[in-house]
C-alpha cells in the first residue's frame, strides 16, 4: 500500500461504502428511526407549502374583493355612490332557508341551505365554474314556469338528487339546472350557515322567503386599485358611524396566515418530536455499530492510517445513512400528503401549478429540507459515541479488547454543541411560527431537565435502598436495584424515548376520548331532536300547535333573539376605546352580538366569574347581562363593567353581572350575551329554540314545517351527529396515525436500546450463573427491573399526557376530561410493558443457551 493512497478521496468513498455495507444490518434501527421522523416532516411541510400556495396565493379571490362590507340592510345610496366613484362594486345577498327533495326511493330530504343571489358584477375576483358551462344568469332563469337553481355537488348529494331533478325552496319549485363546481370566496366556508344555491332576484320572490322580519345578509365587496390604508381611512372620514363589518383581502391575508402559521408549527413540530425520539434510536444504534467497529479503527490506526482519513470514513458514513434515511423518508412523507390532497378533493386547488418550475416549487423545498434534517439530526445523535471511538487506544488491541474513549475530546464535543446550534437556527427559521418553535424548544430544554431530574432521583433512591440493606436478604430485588443506577443503565434511554413517546399517545388518547364520550353519551342524552331558527312572533301559536298535534309528548323551548351592535365602553364611545387600533375598532362595530335572556339557562352556560340573577330587569335602570368569556377577554371587560348595544336605533344599557363559558359541543346557539328577562322585550323580532321529542316525529316535524312555515329552518340533531362522527372519525384516525408513527419510533428506539445492552446483560447474567446466581432468580431480577421501568414511563407520561391534553381540552373542547386520567394510564401502561417485555423476552430466552459459548462471544 502506498503512503499516498488512503488520503485519496475516492480509495475513502470506496472504503467507506464497503465498511457500512458489511455490516448495515446493525444499522436497521438508525435507518428506520430516522426515516420515521422525516417522513412526519416531509408531510406536514409540503402540505403546509400546498395550502398555503392555496389559501395564501390569491386572498382577493377568497374575500371576493380587495375590501368587503357586510351589513344586514342595503348600504345607503350615498355610500354606494362614494364606493363607485372610487372602485368597482359588487353585491351578494345571502340568506338561510331549508331545501327539500324526494329521493330515489320516495323519502322527503330536508337540508339547511345558504341562498345566493350575485349581481351581474360577480366575482370581481376569481371564477365561478358552473356545469354546465352556461352564464349564471341563463341557468336561472324561469322555464316552463318553473326557475332554474344552481347548487353545489354536495347539497345535490345528500338530497338524492342531481341536474333536472325539483327541489323546494319556500313557496316556489325550482330546477336543478347546474352544479357550482368552483366559487373561489366559498373556500374558506365552513358551512356553518349550509351549502350554497344560486337563483336568481326573481326566483327570490317567487319562493317568498323575504317575509317581515327575514334575516338577509348583503355582502358589498370593493374593487380598487388604491391604497387600501388610505381608501380606509378616507371612508371612515366620510362615514364615521359605520355600523358594517369592514374586512380588506390584506387583513384577511394576515389572518389566515397567522392561524395557518400556527397549525403548521404545530404539526410540523410533533413531527420533529418524533424525530427527536428517532434521533435516540440513531445515538443508540451508532453506538452499537462503532463498538462492532472499534477492532477496525484500532487495525487500521495501527497499520499507519492517519486521523483525518479515518475521522472522514465515519463521517461519510454517518452523512450517507442519513442522506438515504432523508431521501427515502421524503419520498414517503411527499406520498402520503399528496394522497391527502387527493382525499380532500378540490378543496385546496394545486391544478394551477402545472409547469415544472411550479411544480418543483412545490415539492423540492421540503424534499431538500427533510434531506437535510435528516443528515443533521444522523450528525447531532451520532458524534458523541463517533467521537468516543475514534479517541479509543490501538494498545487495546494487544490487550484482547478494544474500548471505546470514557469522555469524547474536547474538540469534538465543541463540534457537537456547534452542530447542535445550527440545527435548532435551522428549524426556527424554518418553522412558520418561531415563536412556537422557541416554546416547543423551552419546553424540551424543560422536558430534558424533568427527565434528568428525574433520573438523578431514581438513581440516588436506588442505590439508598441498596445501601440501607432493603434488599439484603432478596438477591433478585438486590440486582434489580443495582442496574438502575449503574453508569450503563438503560433507564435514560428508556425513559427518554418511550416516555416522549407514550407522553404524546396520552394526551391523544385522552382527547379522543373525551371527544367520543361526549358525542356518544353526553350529548345524545340533552340534545333536543330539533333546532329552530328564524321564528317570526306571530309564527309562535301555529308553531306550537302544529308540533303538538303531530306528536303530543313534545316539549318546546324557544328564546329570543336580538342582534345588536357595541356602541359604548364604561360611557365611553367605541371609537374612542379602540381609537389606536383601527381593525379592532371595525370589527368592535361591525360585529353583531346575539342577545337574549337566560330564562332557565337552557344552553345550560358554565359560570367563570360572577353570579346568575333571579329577577326580571328594573324599569329605568341597566338590565343585568351575563357576556360570554371570548368576548368579554378580546374587550378586556370584567364584572362590573357597563357596556351599551345599540338595537335598532335604539341604545341598550347594561350592567355586566357575570362572564359565562359556552359548553362546546352542547351548545345550540352561540348567544355573546344574555340579558335579564324583559329588557329586550320591545325589540324581538324573531325566536330560536329547541323542540323535544323522538327522531321519527322530528322526521315529521320537519316536513310539516317546510310546508307550513318555510321560513323556520330546523336542524336534525341526528344528521348532526351523523355530520360529526364522520368528522370525528376521521380526526380520531389522523391524531391515531401521528401518535402511532411517534410510537413505532419509539419501540425502534427501545429496541437499539436492547440491541446495545442485550450483550451486557447476558454476559453478567451468565457470569453470575457460573458463580452459582440460579436462573430464576435472575429471570426475577430482569422481571423486577423491567417492571420498575413500565411503572416510571406509564406514571410519567399520564401525568404529562394529561397535563397537556386537559388544558387542550376545556379551553379549545370546552370539555372536561379529567376523569378519564384512568384511560391514559391504562394506555400508557399497556404499551410500555408490551414495548418493554417485547424487549426482554429474547434475552431471557438466550440464557438457555451454552454458557461456555456466551463468554467466549463476550
């Protein structure tokens, strides 16, 4: 061999891949582990980047204008001529009303529906596709006295019906005679007010839908080409008493992305958790791989092979495991989010990006970023243990046995700590929400100390036990003792991985749960069988009747309601309380807030603070109001505070007696505010309540109303559930999948950390055999170790798991979930002791081998 030739570049590739290839089976957890987690990362950041592209892309589009006023009465001729003078103006009239149709096999579907009825200027912004490709005002029209509607794919679906077939709306039949297949300012609706149908101004009359006291909603949107700052403030100097909810695409576009923003850090950073706990599996195997090595580096120091080429052998090493694991885990995250788009159909268009540069766009950033992630987190986990066995003395091999380095030198670990500095620069400012990011690492650097803290006092409390002879007459509980705080004790790897692991299985597990209680129990055992909207006073006795007579074991419950807008602070103007924050200040005026009374507390509403009254409102003083909390920490208000509404042209003072929480999923109505009874009396207009009785008699009610009163617009409480278990289906499988990827990360992580102590324990085990330790008792000392392990992980994670999900589940579910603790502690039990006694079984089997075999291996 010549002096020059392992310096070459191409003899250390070459040698490189040869060395990894002879013994890449030890390697299968550091691959696999790392492939887990890139693959979460790929995912969820190239379905980040899609919808994004998507949602972000053209906000215009989604707001249906550059500025968009909503009202619930026409806009005032001169304010529409200000617009006009300064831009293109377009209106849409949206209203709620039910839909019906018979189906194939003679059942009547009822079905809540959004009626549209655009102006000829519509959109000014995107498309509207239509099927067939006709103008919408053509499809329409009235033919053979009977108006065309337009719907949407999906109402058409669940009503049985498709192009040419009769549905009713109000008082008039109408033709389905298109379906809307793309409405770009419809994308972001969550169909909270139904799906939408297109007619037309005429058709409108026809079905005598705009009866006194019909609620409609007129949505002005504005095409400018000048500055939407100084197009604001210009109109609010000409109309300083707006009372319209005045939204611009850029406020919009700020607010999708802040929300987006979120969403992704968040998905994007349980991905890198699972990373995380893939990188353990990565430090683990690489350790076990370079202790098969270490003969080789001692070989080849002593046959004259130089530092640097042997320290760039192993660094080649490590970079192409890590570039395999980033590009096979890339590939498989990109698959498995554009099969999620699939799934979602057209809900986020990415047809547009059909060049290549578009389409490389796309996908090449989060391929080339789940590359080099995963080589960074390969480098981060892999140099400490490198970096022992390349210090470790050649003299070993005189000696019979090669050890690697105690402490890795000093250089090296300045490397790793630099390494590691750049990784978490790297996943900043990669994160959409760095401030996330900060908190999640925090929180890590928190986790880390807890689970150091932790082990220090495991050990500490270990060997005290050992020390105080509790375990001197046990031989097994003994030994127990001593190998968790020995220097080599799996019990940081343990905890550390599975403990993470199990943590966000938890806090899954409990959310689930507490979804799936209260859909399956809770809320069928309270939910009415109907829901009412939109009831006119003079409707109330022919209501009450009519439901009556169809089924006399009816119970209904109606409440007022009343929209009203803020008006005043404390006796002080809004404009003046919000008058350093304009958008606040616009949407404090635009906002309408529902009102009504408590009567009884049918929403059965949760008190945060204050307390419930009894008595009707006093003549000539301010009523008594309870504010729904959302609303009241946005406004920064608290008992005692003294608000005005303005109704109608009429000023409502009240005096805030209590702040309330709405009940999640229980609640029907949303009310912002409930007021004592009697001071709304002179303003209701219309009633919202709840009828009682069995699901076949809703059936019926529900049709009777369609015919009798078309205004009312009723909700099933079956084909909700029926809406939200599908729903809850599919959540429950996406928090199953991520908490199982994180789990099978785990277990690979447990195993390397068998795979690296499996060696030890047989050789002690059988060591202590020949000098007379019996099997059992040693079988018992493994049991009693492995049993201590299962109890700290599952006793660990329940109480972090719960930790986490609780909050989560009162402040965004509004759901208690702390009882079912239990469930997450069996969870996490379970799975720790089958990952742990999955762990040691093949070492307790391996001591009925030879013992004279195992020591000479050893």
């Amino acid at each position: 061999m010549r002096s020059d030739t392992p310096t070459k570049p191409a003899w250390i590739f070459k040698f490189a891949v040869a060395d990894l290839s002879s013994r890449l089976s030890v390697l299968k957890v550091f691959l696999a582990c790392l492939i887990l987690g890139v693959t979460l990362v790929a995912a969820t950041a190239s379905l980040y980047r899609v919808v994004e592209q998507s949602l972000l892309a053209d906000t215009r589009a989604l707001l249906g204008g550059d500025v968009e006023l909503d009202a619930s009465e026409p806009l005032p001729d001169e304010v529409q001529a200000w617009i006009r003078a300064s831009g293109q103006l377009s209106l849409v009239r949206e209203l709620d009303t039910m839909v019906s149709g018979t189906s194939a096999d003679g059942d009547m579907n009822f079905m809540r529906a959004a009626i549209l009825i655009p102006d000829a200027a519509y959109p000014l912004y995107g498309q509207l596709q239509l099927m067939p490709d006709q103008p919408l005002a053509e499809l329409t029209a009235q033919q053979n006295d009977v108006w065309g509607a337009v719907i949407d794919p999906l109402l058409a679906e669940r009503l049985g019906q498709g192009i040419g077939d009769q549905i009713e709306i109000g008082a008039a039949s109408f033709r389905i005679s298109g379906l809307i297949q793309t409405q770009a300012d419809r994308s972001l609706n969550a169909n909270w007010r139904g799906l939408p149908i297109m007619i037309s101004d005429e058709a409108l009359q026809a079905a005598q839908l705009l009866g006194p006291g019909a609620r409609v909603d007129y949505e002005y949107r504005v095409q400018t080409d000048r500055d939407l700052t100084l197009w604001l403030d210009e109109f609010e100097q000409a109309f300083p008493d707006t009372r319209w909810d005045t939204t611009t695409f850029a406020e919009r576009s700020e607010r999708l992305a802040e929300r987006l923003n979120q969403i992704a850090t968040a998905l994007i950073l349980i991905a890198f958790t699972t990373l995380f706990i893939g990188g353990l599996g990565v430090a683990n195997s690489i350790h076990a791989y370079l202790d098969e090595k270490l003969g080789t580096i001692a070989t080849l120091q002593t046959l004259g092979l130089r530092r640097k080429p042997l320290v760039g052998i192993y660094l080649l090493q490590i970079g192409i495991l890590g570039s395999i694991a980033g590009l096979v885990g890339g590939a498989v995250g990109l698959g498995l989010s554009t099969l999620a788009l699939s799934l979602a159909g057209d809900t986020f268009d990415v047809a547009e990006a059909s060049s290549a540069g578009q389409w490389l766009s796309l996908w090449i950033p989060p391929l080339l970023l789940s590359w080099l992630f995963a080589v960074l987190t390969a480098y981060v986990f892999a140099l400490p243990a490198l970096a022992k066995a390349l210090a470790a003395s050649p003299a070993g091999l005189f000696r019979g046995k090669v050890q690697a380095a105690s402490h890795e030198p000093r250089s090296w670990r300045i490397a790793s700590y630099g390494l590691l500095a750049v990784y978490i620069a790297a996943l900043l400012l990669w994160l959409p929400s760095s401030q996330l990011g900060f908190l999640f690492l925090l929180a890590l650097v928190v986790l880390w100390g807890l689970l150091e803290a932790l082990i220090k006092g495991l050990q500490y409390t270990a060997r005290a036990l050992e020390n105080s002879g509790f375990a001197d007459r046990n031989f097994a509980r003994r030994l127990a003792l001593a190998n968790l705080h020995r220097p080599d004790s799996p019990l940081r790897a343990t905890l550390l991985s599975l403990g993470t692991a199990l943590t966000l299985v938890v806090a899954c597990t409990l959310l689930v749960g507490t979804l799936l209680r209260a859909l399956e129990s809770t809320i069928p055992a309270e939910a009415p069988a109907l829901i009412l909207y939109e009831v006119l006073p003079d409707q109330i006795e022919s209501l009450e009747t009519g439901l009556q007579s169809l089924d006399p074991s009816s119970e209904i419950e109606l409440l007022p309601l009343v929209r009203g807008r803020l008006a005043a602070i404390n006796q002080q103007p809004i404009t003046e309380v919000l008058a350093d924050n304009s958008q606040a200040r616009r949407e404090a005026m635009g906002d309408e807030y529902k009102l009504s009374y408590l009567s009884g507390n049918p929403e059965d509403l949760e008190l945060v603070s204050g307390s419930w009254w009894t008595a009707p409102a006093p003549e000539g003083q301010p009523a008594f109001m309870a504010m729904e909390d959302r609303e009241a920490n946005q406004l920064g208000l608290t008992v005692g505070d003294q608000i005005e509404f303005m109704v109608e042209g009429q000023t409502i003072p009240v005096a805030i007696k209590a702040i309330y929480r709405q009940k999640g999923l229980q609640t029907r109505f949303w009310f912002e505010g409930v007021l004592q009874d009697g001071a709304l009396d002179d303003l209701i207009g219309r009633y919202v309540g709840v009828v009682y009785q069995s699901d076949p008699a809703a059936k019926a009610s529900q049709q009777w109303l369609a015919r009798n009163i078309p205004n009312v617009i009723t909700l099933r409480t079956a084909d909700w559930l029926e809406t939200a278990g599908d729903l809850l289906g599919k959540a429950t499988a996406g928090l199953a999948a991520v908490a199982l990827v994180s789990l099978t990360a785990s277990l690979l992580v447990l195993s390397s950390v068998v795979s690296v102590s499996r060696r030890r324990q047989l050789y002690e085990a059988n060591l202590l055999h020949i000098l007379g330790a019996r099997h059992p008792a040693i079988r018992s000392a493994m049991l009693l170790e492995t049993g201590l392990l299962t109890l700290l992980s599952t006793l660990f994670a329940t109480a972090l798991g719960a930790l986490i999900a609780l909050p989560l589940a009162a402040t965004l579910l509004k759901l208690p979930a702390g009882d079912l603790w239990w469930l997450g502690a069996l969870v996490a039990a379970a799975v720790s002791a089958l990952a742990l006694l999955g762990g040691l079984l093949p070492t307790l089997r391996a001591l009925k081998l030879n013992q004279a075999m195992l020591l000479r291996e050893g």
